[in-house]
C-alpha cells in the first residue's frame, strides 16, 4: 500500500461517484426523452430551484433523518450484518418515544433526552431480538428484521388504538403531542427564509462523529470489523463473536432510534399515523452509496434528501412524475455499485502494470524487496 | 408507475408565468374568466390511477376541465413522506400561481393548516378534513349515512343472516363506514352476523390497493358462512368481488357504481355500491371557484344532500328498494341517527 495522499489514488477514488452521476444522468436523459419529456426542462427545474434557500434547509432537514438511518444499517453493514429491520426499528422507538414524551412533565432538555433514550432503548431492544435468534436459534438477522419490521407494524397500530386522541377536525389519529419542553426548537441558519433547519441536526453530526471514533479508534471497533471480515479469524484473536452481533446489533438499534427524533422533536410532536415509515430503507440505500464512510453517508443523505426535495417542483414545474426521482435515486445506486467495481479492477490492473514495469526496470531486485509476481497477482 | 404517466395533463410551463398570476381572494373578488383559474390539485398516496378515492377526485377534476375549461395541475404523495412534503407540495402550487387548490385527503390536514396562514390570498379545499382557516373549504361526507343503507341491504340480501365488512385500512375514516354498514344490518335484521376484517394497518395503506388481500380476506368471509360482504376497501375491492364470483356469493361496492366500473366478469356479484362522491364535491368546489362563490368551512355531503347514496345498477336491490328508501327518508329526516363509530 502506498500512501493514501498519492493524487493518483485520490483521483481514481473520486472518479467513481462522479462517473456514476453522469452515467446515471445519461440514462435519466434517455427515460424522460423516451417518455415524451423535456429533458432540459427537468434538469433546469431540478438544479435551479424556484427558492434555493428553502430547498437548501429543507435538503439538510431531509439529510439529517437520511443520514441517521443510514448510520444505523453501516453499523451492521460493517460487522457483516444486514440489518433491514432498521425501518420497525425506528418506529418502534419513535413511537415509544411520543407516548412516553405525551404522557410526563419533565424540565425543558430533560424531557428531550427521555425521549430521545426511550427511542433508543426501545429500537436497541428491537434489534436485539434479531440479535438474539441469530446467535441463539442460527435465523439469518435477514428474515427476522423483515418480520420484525411488518410485528412493528401491527403492533403500532394495535399500541396506537390503545392511547391515541383524535386530532381536532380530522380522520387523523396520534399519540398525545409532546409539550413544549419536550420539543427541539428549530434553528434559522439560513438568512432569508421562514424554513427552519432541525436543532436535532446537531445530534446527527454528534452521531457520525461517534460512529467514526468507535469503529476506528476503539478496540470495541476493531474487533468488530474484523469479526466483519473474517468471523473465524476474530474467534481466533480472542473475540466473543456472539456476544458481537448482539451487542452490534443492540448499537445499530439504538442508532435506529434516533432515525425518527428530528421528525418527532422538530417538526410532528406526535406519532399520527401519517408518521413517515420507510426511512430504514432509504437509509440501506445511502449506506450502500457513501460506502459506509460517515462523509460520504453525509453526503449521500444530502443527494437523497435533495432529490426528495425536488420531487414537488419536478412535478408542478416540469410536468415530471415523482417516480423520475426514484428512478434517478436507483440509477444512481446501481451505476455507483458498477462504477466502484469498475474503478477497483482498473486499480488493480494498473498497479499490476506499475509493478510489472518496475520490475522490468530493476531486473537485479530479486531479493524479496520487491513484490513478487504472484504478489502482485494476488 | 402508469398513474404517473398519466398524470401529465394540462398546464404546461407554470414555472415560467408564475409572476403575472395574481390571486383572487376568496369569495368577493368574482368574474375571473373561466379560462383563467388555474387548479391545483394534491393526491394522497395512489394518485391518480387509484381505481378509488383518488381517481374519484381525478375524475371531478376532469369534468371540471372539460367543461368548464380550467386549467389544472396535478401533484401526487410519495410512500413514506414527512409532512413538510406534503406542505412543500401546497406551497409550490400556491406559489406557482394556482388557485384554488384542492388537496385531496385528510393527511394534507396539518400541512395545509400552516400553508393556508402563508397564502392568504389563495383559496385551499380538503376532501375528508375538517382543517380550519378562513381561506379553506372542507368538502366533507356523511359515509356513515350511505353505509347504513347497504349495511340495511345486505342484511336484507342474505338468507344465513350472516354478513360481512372488510376495510382497506385500519383508521379513523373507515371506522365510519362500518359503523355505519353496522347499524343499518342491525336495524333491517335484528340479531344478524357480522364479521369485519381490516386489510391492512397504518402506515401500510396498501389495503387500499391490493386486490389479493382482498380476495383472501373475502373467500375466509364467504367459507366462514357470510352471504353479503361490503368491501370499503378502493381497489382491493376488486379481489372481493373474484372471491364473491367463485363462491356464487354477492358484493357490495364502495365509492363509485361499481356495478357499471369493475371487472365485466364480476359485475353481477355486486348488489350495490355505497357511492361517495368525491367526484361531484370537486366539481362542485371547482364550479363555485369559477364563480367565485365559494365559502370557507365544511360542506357536508350526506344523504340529504346526495353527496352519498346506494345504487342501484343491476336491478339486484330492486325488490327491497322501497324499505331501503323508507330509511333513506328516516335519516334525512333526522328519525334515525346514524352512528360514527
């Protein structure tokens, strides 16, 4: 390995997401012209918003809820669980979250942290159980979360019966809505708007922090990626390998509970049932682009987010159905995943031509100090 | 992925002739020429293409088109939204210069709360909400009314005494419909068996989409012994009515005359439909705006004023028809009240 500032290296790396914009910008091209649509219009309205402001707080709004999601799916993504079950994690939690919130009086902060640490016991716990099947009973955390995520469903819905008050003058229903103290104020970052970004953006920030230091700088970390890599070999090294994927999955729950807090705190004050649902998988999505690096989840949730952002004006302004934006986040996936391919064998190829012409041009080295052919084929 | 396709309609460059547009308050400035309104309109989840709700308001819509030579857009909710969507959605319509817009569906309720304080010169209307703000319009149904008269026929219909009530969705709105189917049974036949079975349950709307779910939950109904079963359920209706075919078993449809819109194959298996016409309140809303009479507050359709009804496509309810309109009468006289839940 060489170093990792080498500009070379740093080049081919950011060559792929980039790669995989345009390619998927191509192909978006290709849809809209086929389906009879202004191609430049739709990237006009996509890249200029009507108010960019607003479309800027917004797009952090969305990014900050992305963003966790996608927090929680890399925890397991790098001790090689597939942890689906964000998405019944999050609203698990979230909604213990808003009954418990409803339903005490606690000094302002005070209150904010219970709920935020009921969603997050809540949602661990939830997780915990696919944890608990997998090193007990050998069930692919892959199954149980899915199963878990539609028992959360159901069981929210039955939960939400038991306590709900109608909203005033509508077929709406909900938990009590949190009091004030236990609200996040919004913050006017943003000059020359009304929109307000999610004071809970700064625990999302908190949180990639914490993520980054834990994997890379702690011992709990490292085992845990190399239990990821290799399970045999980390049982080897000395660690509990089922005591990790609990415990693994106990952090990826609790960071699921985190996932829905901006939304509970800053903006709806109750679990109604228009509570958004579907967050852990955009967040399975966004794990996968920003391969699990908390920059690159960030600015993944970010692309995401303003997507979903403009999916409104895509559709007023330009006539485009919602679904181009779907289609436009899926290209961008699946042209990220081929293009990283792509840049990786180019990679190898290339090191494997660097190596081979040193070699041809220090024919004497055979003493071991430089790579040998079958190294550099491996 | 077809309902976005079609959604494609009308008014083409709005992004570009937002400026000129200035909008007429509500109610007191009149006589826009009819050319000039320009509608919009939000869908919940579905959109147009639903076979339901949604498409009931898409077809008022067209209607108002065609007819009265509107100028329409249209915007539809995506799976799983926050409600900031749903309030970024009404806002770029209203700042885009059309108005009145019309959201569609009691989700909208908070959203269009705090859009309609920023639009004040824009004038709002919500379907199924009864959302307030002095420039909003709240079209709203008695579905309890229309329920209780196919609930009164199908207890009528079925010679086991035994009758049943599937919903799409678990929430508040289709708890009217069987309280509703519930009653009228109850009064028409005392003592009658009646199972009710929920597709799905919130935030999983599919029930309102699904026909097999339909289907299955509608063949447990009909082996369990039910003769009549009412699907208050959009389109997974759809899969009741195959159930009811299989079975030599009889359907009650909901929202729109089914017994002319479903399937051919299934169409005589439906004895009637419980009608909500969404189609006629948005016309209706649309008209008045070319008007400029609308009011702010909630108009009711209920029974009295023919925003719902049972129909009567087929010739199957026939021979009970003069009992069903004695209660018709008694409702709309206020003898009976029907209950909400």
């Amino acid at each position: 390995m060489k170093t990792a500032l080498d500009p070379r290296r740093l080049l081919i790396g950011a060559s792929a997401p980039v790669l995989a914009l345009l390619f998927a910008v191509a192909v978006t091209s290709v849809v809209l012209a086929t389906a009879g649509k202004d191609v430049w219009l739709t990237w006009q309205t996509l890249l200029q918003p009507q108010d960019f402001r607003r479309a800027l707080v917004l797009t952090i709004n969305q990014g900050t809820y992305i963003f966790l999601s996608a927090l929680a799916v890399a925890i397991g993504f790098r001790m090689n669980l597939f942890n689906i079950g964000v998405d019944g994690q999050y609203r698990m939690g979230a909604f213990a979250g808003a009954v418990v919130g409803g339903a005490v009086t606690l000094p302002t902060g005070i209150h904010v942290v219970v709920i935020i640490l009921v969603s997050m016991v809540v949602s661990a716990l939830w997780a915990g159980i696919a944890g608990l099947l997998k090193v007990t009973r050998g069930v692919s955390e892959v199954i149980s979360t899915i199963m878990l995520n539609a028992i959360a469903t159901s069981l929210i819905a039955y939960m939400l019966r038991r306590v709900q008050v109608p909203v005033a003058g509508s077929n709406n229903i909900g938990t009590k809505p949190i009091p004030g103290s236990g609200r996040v104020p919004g913050l006017g970052l943003v000059p020359g708007t009304p929109a307000e970004i999610y004071g809970l953006v700064f625990l999302a920030i908190a949180a990639g922090i914490a993520y980054h230091v834990l994997l890379n700088r702690t011992r709990f970390g490292f085992d845990l990626r190399a239990t990821g890599r290799s399970s045999t070999a980390a049982v080897a090294s000395g660690v509990d390998v089922k005591r990790m994927v609990v415990v693994a999955m106990l952090i990826s729950g609790a960071a699921a509970g985190l996932v829905g807090m901006p939304i509970l705190l800053g903006e709806a004050y109750s679990y109604s049932i228009t509570f958004p649902a579907g967050l852990g998988f955009t967040g399975i999505a966004v794990a996968l682009l920003g391969r699990n690096s908390p920059i690159g989840m960030a600015l993944a949730a970010l692309l995401f987010g303003y997507l979903n952002v403009a999916a409104n004006p895509l559709q007023i302004l330009a006539n485009v159905s919602t679904e181009v934006v779907a289609i436009i986040q899926g290209l961008i996936l699946l042209s990220v995943v081929v293009a990283y391919e792509v840049v990786r064998r180019y990679r190898i190829a290339a090191e494997q031509r660097r190596v081979a012409r040193e070699v041809q041009e220090d024919p004497v080295d055979s003493d071991g100090s430089g790579p040998s052919p079958a190294e550099v084929r491996a | 992925m077809i309902a976005g396709a079609l959604v494609l309609t009308g008014c083409g460059g709005g992004g570009n002739s937002t400026s000129n547009s200035t909008a007429t308050s509500s109610g007191s400035s009149s006589a826009s020429k009819k050319s000039d309104l320009k509608i919009g309109l939000a869908y919940d989840v579905g959109g147009r293409g639903d076979q339901s709700f949604n498409d009931a308001a898409a077809a008022g819509l067209d209607k108002a088109k065609s007819e009265l030579g509107v100028k329409t857009q249209e915007s539809e909710a995506t799976q799983g939204e926050p409600d900031s969507a749903k309030e970024e959605r009404l806002r770029t319509l209203a700042s885009a210069g059309f108005n009145p817009v019309i959201a569609v569906g009691f989700v909208y309720s908070a959203p269009l709360v705090k859009v309609a304080k920023e639009f004040p010169n824009t004038h709002f209307a919500i379907v199924d909400d009864l959302a307030v703000a002095p420039n909003i319009s709240n079209l709203v149904f008695a579905e309890e009314q229309g329920s209780f008269l196919v609930g009164a026929a199908a207890a009528l219909k079925s010679p086991a005494k035994h009758v049943g009530f599937i919903g799409g969705v678990d929430v508040p709105l289709i708890h009217k419909f069987q309280a509703g189917f519930e009653a009228g049974a109850k009064t028409a036949v005392p003592g009658i068996k009646i199972d009710v079975k929920y597709l799905t349950q919130p935030p999983d709307f599919s029930g309102f989409g699904d026909p097999a779910k339909g289907k299955t939950a509608g063949q447990g109904m009909y082996d369990a012994g039910a003769d009549v079963v009412f699907a208050a359920a959009g389109g997974s209706g759809g899969g009741v009515f195959e159930a009811a075919k299989a079975k030599g078993k009889f359907a009650i449809g909901v929202d729109s005359d089914q017994a002319k819109t479903a399937a051919p194959a299934v169409k005589d298996v439906i004895i009637t439909s419980m009608l909500k016409k969404v189609d006629v309140a948005v016309f209706d809303f649309i008209k008045s705006a070319t008007e400029g009479t609308y009011n702010a507050g909630p108009r009711v359709y209920d029974l009295k004023a023919g925003g719902v009804d049972y129909s009567t496509t087929g010739g199957k309810v026939d021979d009970i028809k003069s009992k069903l309109d004695a209660y018709k009468a008694d409702i709309v006289s206020g003898k009976i009240t029907v209950p909400t839940k």
